[in-house]
C-alpha cells in the first residue's frame, strides 16, 4: 500500500485500494486473422445479433402486429420490420471529391457536419431494401443502426413508419448498495504532449495534485482517495512535417520521440503512486481502426515498471469493486456528430446506449478491423459508468433505463486546452471538474 507522507512525520496517509478488473478482452484482435475480407460480415453479425434482440422484445410493444421480411410486405398492410438503416446523404464525402481537390486550385471547403434536409432513409435486410417515410427523423439516425419499424407500406413502394422500437438500455449488473467510504477516479484526456502550444507546468500540477504533493492536509486526504487514473486517449502529438512518408535523420528521429519521452516521464510519477490506464486515441502511435489496440509498453520505460501501469485497448472496459466502467477516447462521438445531429455530444453518447452499440458507424465512415464472425462494439451489459474522452467541454448526465439501469455519462474535455480533469466517486457516481491553470509572465 502506497503512503503519502504529510507535514507531521508521525502521521502518514495511506491511499486507498480498490479491486480491479479489466474486461478488454473482447475488443483485442490478437487470434483474428486477415484473409482480405469485406466488411459485409460485420454487418451480417450485427444484424444477426441485433435482430435476436429486437424480436424478443415485439411481443411487449406490439404483439398484435406479425413481423415481415422487407420481400414480404404488402401494401397497406401493418406489420413490423427488422433490418439495417442505411442513410443517404447528399454532403456525405467521397473519393471523388478527394480526387477533385487534389486537382483543383482552390480547395474545397472542408464541412464539419454533413447532414442535409434531403437525407433520406432506407431499412434492409437479407431479402431487400425499402425506402422509409413517415416520423422517422433522418437527422437522428445513422448508416449502421439496426432498428424494428412499426408501419405499412405505400403506393409509392415506400414504406411509412408510424413507430420506432430501439434496443434500449441492456441489463446492468447489480451496483454494491453502499460502499461505505469515498473512492475516486480521476479521468483525463487530450494531454497533447508535444504540440507547440501545449502548457506543460498545467499537466505538472495536475500530476503533483493527485499524487498528493500540493495542498494542505485535507486536500492530501481527499487525494489518498483516488484510487484510479484513466487517461483516455491523444496523449501526444507528433509533428505533422516528421511523417511526410521520407527516411528521417538522427535529428528528426528524436524530435518524433521527444514528446512520448516526455510523457513518460509525466506518467512514471503516477504510476509510482496510483494504478494508472491509458488508452490509445487518434493521435498516439497505435494502430488507425478501432478498436485500437493497447500503446506498447517499449515506449514508456519508466512508467511500465510499475505493476500499477496498464496499457488498455481503446474501447475499454473494467470494474473498480463491482462498478462497472466503459469509454472511449471519442472518435465514436466525433463520428455521430459528422453524420447526424444532437443538442449535444452527451446526446449522441446516450443514444449510443440506447441503440447497444458504441460505433453504428463503423465500418462506413468510421475505421474498424474487418471482423468476420463478431461486433465487439455491441454492448451487452450496461456499465454504471460511461465516459468519453477529447470532447469539447465537461459535461454530465445520469440517465435511467426500463429496468432502473443508473449509468453516468461523462464528457471529458481536452485537458491540453481546458486545463480540466474530471474526478467521479464511485460511492454514488457523482462527479466533478478539477481544474488548472497557470499564468506565465514574460
């Protein structure tokens, strides 16, 4: 057990222990292996999964209707179908215009959202496909959903929807009534090392803070409380001008080395006092499609001495004494914010919830491994918490299922322009930001 001593050498503060459990396994990719196959098979296994599901919940939403295939409809007859949306849209980049900027003088004005008012809907299954109409809002939706639609079909052959049913909130594990005593997890994410305009001494004083070396007694008390750091992705930032594809010199070498160094040496302090995960995000030195694999260990000598260091998959899933965690480092998020809309990014990551998976958009627009006879992304257990990193800004929300299912959602914001970590005590999953900020004058 780790002790912090405090002013008074007799009395010591000893931190607080909770049991871990990491539950990453589903989304390692070590015993698959790559025949050059398409990504028809992902869709195939989620719709397969997914539509399992949604049949055994028909019969409390709608038992008097019968479930047809999309072959199968008849006009003006109402049924329930079960099928993948596919969502066309008219801003949806292409290789195309890839190719037409490249040759054009003037480059093409990069969108941040690509939703239109004439995207339109289609369901498919194995039979077929069926254009959708009705009160189903594109804008909320995305390629990859799988969802069951109460309607009929139309004149027009389109098929007019009149009720939606989505997975909803899968079953939780039961949360420990009481734990008793505070425990806290830190999260952080977007640290950024190596970017220009990042503040080191900020990241520093966050370190010296939760490792009990700033404050007085009763800030070190509420320190010694922390029993988990999660830093969820971009944890450095190579420059760009280095990875040009050309042999580099001694000198650029190091330069590309020189922020994870950094990092290191950072993350070496936490781990010699608190059990520490870190995830890879889209800027890290790991593998492109999701879910990414764990940093190698090779590149934090220091830190992965400690037992207390583990470098984790991205998603990535664990349990702290029977509560159980689930996030991402946000490309997810970021994804659904391309191709739909919501007030906000904790919308999108409710919705995630609600329809069971964490990526309706991988493959089509989001990389993924090409996975044959699985979707790791389908969630099959509700976790208590839910987080996920390089957003905007904090935010929080604790939402509830059918079956009293509690889970807190967490936005955590870029810590490399925010100054902002956030803390969650999993006694009652309450959480808030821990802020810093540093002055420098010339």
């Amino acid at each position: 057990m780790v002790s912090m001593e405090v002013d008074s050498e007799k009395n010591l503060l000893h931190r607080k222990q909770s049991l871990y459990q990491s539950l990453d396994e589903n989304f390692g990719i070590q015993k698959e292996v790559y025949r050059g196959q398409q990504y028809s098979q992902i869709y195939f296994a989620r719709l397969h999964l997914m539509r399992t599901l949604l049949y055994s919940l028909i019969p409390n939403w709608k038992p008097h209707l019968p479930v047809c295939t999309v072959l199968g409809l008849e006009e003006g007859k109402e049924c329930i179908i079960v099928g993948t949306l596919y969502k066309h849209m008219k801003l949806k980049p292409s290789i195309l215009d890839e190719y037409s900027k490249e040759r054009s003088a003037s480059p093409l004005v990069q969108r941040h959202n690509f939703t239109h008012l004439d995207d339109n809907l289609v369901l498919e299954d194995e039979s077929g496909r069926v254009k959708l109409s009705g009160c189903l809002l594109p804008s909320a939706y995305v390629t990859g959903n799988i969802i069951a639609l109460h309607g009929k079909e139309t004149s027009a052959g389109e098929f007019l929807v009149e009720d939606v049913l989505e997975a909803g909130l899968p079953q939780q594990i039961e949360r420990p009534i009481e734990l008793g005593e505070d425990k806290y997890v830190v999260f952080i994410s977007g640290l950024s090392v190596g970017r220009s305009s990042s503040n080191p001494l900020q990241f520093q004083l966050l370190v010296d803070h939760i490792t009990g070396h700033l404050g007085d007694e009763k800030e070190q008390n509420i320190a010694a409380q922390i029993v988990q750091v999660v830093i969820a992705g971009n944890s450095v930032e190579v420059p760009h001008g280095l990875l040009n594809g050309q042999n580099l010199g001694s000198k650029d070498q190091s330069r590309l080395f020189e922020p994870i160094k950094e990092l290191d040496i950072l993350l070496t302090q936490i781990a010699a006092s608190i059990p520490l995960d870190i995830m890879p995000g889209s800027s890290d030195p790991a593998n492109f499609s999701l879910p990414q694999q764990p940093l190698h260990r090779c590149l934090f000598p220091g830190s992965s001495a400690y037992n207390t260091f583990r470098s984790c998959t991205n998603p990535h899933c664990f349990e702290l004494d029977n509560i159980r965690f689930l996030g991402t480092s946000g490309q997810n998020i970021d994804d659904l914010g391309k191709y739909s809309e919501a007030n906000n990014n904790i919308d999108f990551m409710e919705r995630t919830l609600r329809w069971r998976h964490l990526a309706p958009t991988a493959p089509n627009t989001l990389g993924c491994y090409p996975f044959t006879d699985r979707d790791p992304f389908y969630v099959e257990t509700c976790p208590h918490v839910y987080f996920v990193g390089n957003q905007v800004k904090y935010e929080s929300r604790l939402i509830k299922g059918s079956e009293g299912q509690m889970v807190m959602l967490i936005c955590i914001p870029r810590f490399a322009e925010t100054g902002v970590a956030v803390v969650l005590n999993i006694r009652n999953l309450e959480c808030h930001m821990l802020s810093f900020a540093t002055q420098i004058h010339s």
